[in-house]
C-alpha cells in the first residue's frame, strides 16, 4: 500500500466517526500523491503525512450559561488548533447545534491549507460550539458567549491563535467576545478578528468571503477566455457568504436569481434583491419565507432546489455536503460552466469528481473562499501597527491576494500534469509551503 493510502486508512483508525474529518483529508491526501510519490522516502522518515494530519492540540470544554427563564443550559466548547508552522493559529468559530469534534477537525485542516494559499503568516485552527444562536435573545448570546470566552481565553491571543466568524458567529457574537477577552486578560490586542470598525475591525473584512469568491470566480473565467459579465448564477445560503457574494457578482455584471436557508430557497427572476436579504437576515435575524413579503414577484420553495435552475455558474455558499452527485448531474446537463465554493467543502467528492470529469471549471473552497481569512489577516496586520486602511486599499489587497491564489493553484496544477484541475492545484500550492515550513522547522 502507498504512503498516502496508509495515512488515510490509519485517519479513519485513529478517528472514528468522524465522517467529515475522513472526507477532507481523503480530499487532501489524494491530491498530493504525485507530491509524496517524488518525496516518499524523506516524507516518510519524517512522518510528514502523519504529523500533518494530527491536530497540533484539541481543547474541549463546558460553557454553561442562564436563559432567559433562569435555567442553566450546557453547551460544549471546542477550539482545534491543527498546525502553526506558518503563523499563528487562525480560523473561525462555528455556533450551531450540529458542531461536534469532526467537524471541527475538517474544518481545521482545510484552513491550513486555505490559509497557506493566502501567502499571509497564518496557521490552521478552528473552533466552536452546538450552542444555537437561532431564536435566542441578545442577552442569551451575550451570556453564552461570555461564558465560551471565560475558559477559551486561556488558549487564544495576538501571537497565539486568533479566533473569527463562521456560521453563526457575526458581529455581535465577535463583540461579545472581544468585551469579555478584554475584561478577564487586561490586555487591548487583536485576540479576535470580524471586529467591529470602532474597536480595531478592518474594513472591507465583513464583505471579503463573498466578494473574494467573485474575484476568483471571475479570474478563473477570464483565463479559460469567458466573462462573467451577463451570467446567470445561483447562490446557496443567505448568510454572511451569500450575501456579499450576491452583491459582488451583482456589480460585476452577472444576475444572481437564488438565495437559500436550511429550511427552503428563493427564486427571484429579476435578480436577488441584497438589500432585502441585509434587511431580512442582517437586521431582523428572520427566515427567508419573508423574502417574497419584499418582493411579491419572486417565489419561495420549501426544502433544497437551487441546483435545479438553470444556471451558468453555481456558488454554494451556506454549508458541507450540500451539493450532491445528483445535483452536480442536473448542473451539467443544465449547460453549468463553473461551480466556486464559497462554503467549506459543499460539494461532496463524488460530485466533484463529476464536475471536473465533465469540464465544468470547478474552484475549490480553500481557494474559493480564502478571501475571508485573508481579510482577517489583514485586520492583524492593521491592529499590529494599530492603525486603519481605507476600503479602497483593503479591497484592493484583497482583490490582488485572490486573482494570486487563482494563478499559484493553476500552475501548481499544472506543473504535476493536472491542468485545469484546480482541486490538485490548490492542495499541492498550499501543502508545499507548509511542508516546506514543517521540514524545516525540526520534528514537532
Ligand atoms: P452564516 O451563519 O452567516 O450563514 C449560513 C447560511 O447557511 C445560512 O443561510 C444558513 O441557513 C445556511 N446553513 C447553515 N447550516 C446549514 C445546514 N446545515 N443546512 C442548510 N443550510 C444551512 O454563515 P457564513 O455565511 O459565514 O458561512 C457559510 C459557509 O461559508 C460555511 O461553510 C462557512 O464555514 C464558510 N465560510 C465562511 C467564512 C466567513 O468569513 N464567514 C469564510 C470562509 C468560509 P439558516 O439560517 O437556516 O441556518
Ligand atoms: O472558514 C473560514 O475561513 C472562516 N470562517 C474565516 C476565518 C477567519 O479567521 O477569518
């Protein structure tokens, strides 16, 4: 058996029942075959796979906190800090019920990766709880995440581990934080990145997912000699990533026609309106059955359907596996040119694996959806100098660091005869540096 199976068989040993975590190493691993294949005898002296693939520590806690009717509730806490080879741990906080330790761990070692392809100084981890922010009040989310903090502070700092959003954790939640961070540590640093713009946030950083994966989205198709202008897209989601992923594709000229929530999707053919999705899911923290309230013209579906419109580009921007073999079939024979995750691995392997064998140009999350952390670690660089950009020069970063991630992910694919394969392209990118960083940096 070759290195690379080993690792994986010895992955699912080691970890069971973490479905997630199995399916982003496999992801990962199998990619890099042609890497380890010129590498094998000095990667696996060092144990370079194994080490990799093994979570630098994982912290795991209790977080009580009081509801509204005076009764304690308890969640579980976790933050998984993968790998600092290259800088300090970063990745977001995800606050959902479904958030377990698997998902944490896939989650954390695709933001290696990601983070890696960035080019900024900055490490894989990721953290969270299966605390539901969904119907809770202000107050109630000011308990939990008061309480989250009080034990994580122990492990997170500027130089350390910077913690940021992801599902469920926005701004308020992110200031929450920051405020009890502050308050028990004694020191003003920037231990959290998302920030609000009157405490050390960086502008442009509540945009950068969306509006990245447009940017990338929109060199991707420039080299393979298409416009985006005049496109047809559909978005999954109608959060934070949908939202400013409409908006760009918006101002770039292509119609966005869908918008989802996990309990059903819209279709508004004269394009999604952002600012009633802003008003619906920003401010009244509301469901998308509001939507068609807005905009009588448009209908709303209960369960999942967006993959069903006809489209030419396909963004899924709300969660893992909710692009299905089946739905990357109805894509294909819907005349789809490209498909860019704007979530966390969305697409399932087998449905990737037939987008790419079917030419449709496929842009992978860690790539795809960088944009994001990019933009925190821009937010870091401003609160070491402590002082601001203007939008105008953070987008301008951004932007650059994006159409970068596209090339470098290109040309990585192609050097290993994997042209147009952007999957290989961006785990080899990312993986080489880290390894680079890894190998020299001793055994650890
Ligand atoms: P938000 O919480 O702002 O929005 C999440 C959206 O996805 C909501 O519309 C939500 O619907 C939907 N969703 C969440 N879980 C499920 C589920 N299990 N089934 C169906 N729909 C679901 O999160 P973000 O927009 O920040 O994150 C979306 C994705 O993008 C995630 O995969 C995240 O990891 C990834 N990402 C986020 C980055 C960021 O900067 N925020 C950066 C890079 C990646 P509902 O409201 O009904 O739950
Ligand atoms: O998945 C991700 O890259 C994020 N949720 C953003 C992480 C960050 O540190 O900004």
């Amino acid at each position: 058996m070759g290195y690379v199976d080993e690792v994986i068989e010895l992955v699912i040993k080691k970890n069971p029942a973490e479905p997630e975590f199995h399916q982003a190493v496999k992801e990962v691993l199998e990619s890099l075959r042609p890497v380890v294949d010129a590498n094998e005898e000095k990667f696996r002296r060092e144990a370079l796979l194994e080490r990799i693939v093994e979570p630098d520590r994982q912290i795991k806690f209790r977080v009580p906190w009081v509801d509204d009717k005076g009764q304690v509730q308890v969640n579980t806490g976790y933050r998984v800090q993968f790998n600092n080879s290259i800088g300090p741990y970063k990745g977001g906080l995800r606050l959902h019920p479904s958030v377990n330790l698997g998902i944490i761990k896939f989650l954390g070692f695709e933001q290696i990766f990601k983070n890696s392809l960035t080019g900024l100084p900055i490490g894989g981890g990721k953290g969270g709880s299966d605390f539901d922010p969904k119907g809770k009040s202000d107050r109630e989310v000011l308990a939990f995440c008061t309480s989250f903090i009080t034990e994580l502070y122990k492990y997170i700092g500027a130089d350390v581990d910077v913690p940021a959003g992801d599902i469920g954790t926005g701004a308020r939640e992110i200031g929450y934080m920051f405020g009890q961070f502050k308050k028990i540590k004694g020191t003003y640093e920037g231990v959290l990145t998302g920030k609000g713009l009157t405490y050390g946030g960086s502008l442009v950083r509540t945009e950068a997912t969306g509006y990245g994966l447009l940017y990338l989205t929109e060199e991707m198709l420039k080299c393979n000699g298409l416009d985006i202008a005049g496109k047809t897209v559909v978005v999954s989601g109608s959060g934070n990533v949908a939202i400013y992923a409409i908006q760009k594709a918006h101002q770039l000229g292509a119609k966005v026609v869908t918008a989802s929530d996990s309990n059903g999707w819209v279709y508004d053919a004269d394009g999604i309106d952002v600012e009633t999705l802003k008003e619906i899911k920003e401010v009244k923290r509301a469901r998308l059955t509001e939507y068609v309230k807005y905009r009588p013209k448009a209908e709303y579906h209960e369960g999942r359907g967006v993959w069903n419109v006809k489209c030419d580009i396909a963004l899924p921007c709300a969660t893992q596996n909710e692009l299905l073999l089946e739905d990357a079939k109805v894509l294909v024979e819907n005349g789809c040119i490209a498909v860019a995750e704007g979530a966390n691995m969305p697409t399932t392997l087998d449905a990737t694996e037939y987008l790419l064998a079917n030419g449709v140009l496929f842009a992978p999350g860690k790539a795809a959806n960088a944009g994001g952390v990019a933009t925190s670690a821009l937010e870091m660089s401003q609160n070491s100098e402590r002082l601001s950009w203007t939008f105008e020069e953070v987008d301008a970063k951004l932007k650059q660091i994006m159409v970068n991630i596209f090339h470098n992910m290109s040309n990585a694919a192609e050097r290993y005869n994997a042209k147009g394969n952007y999957v290989v392209g961006a785990n080899i990118a990312g993986f080489e540096k880290v390894a680079t960083a890894m190998i020299a940096q001793g055994i650890w």
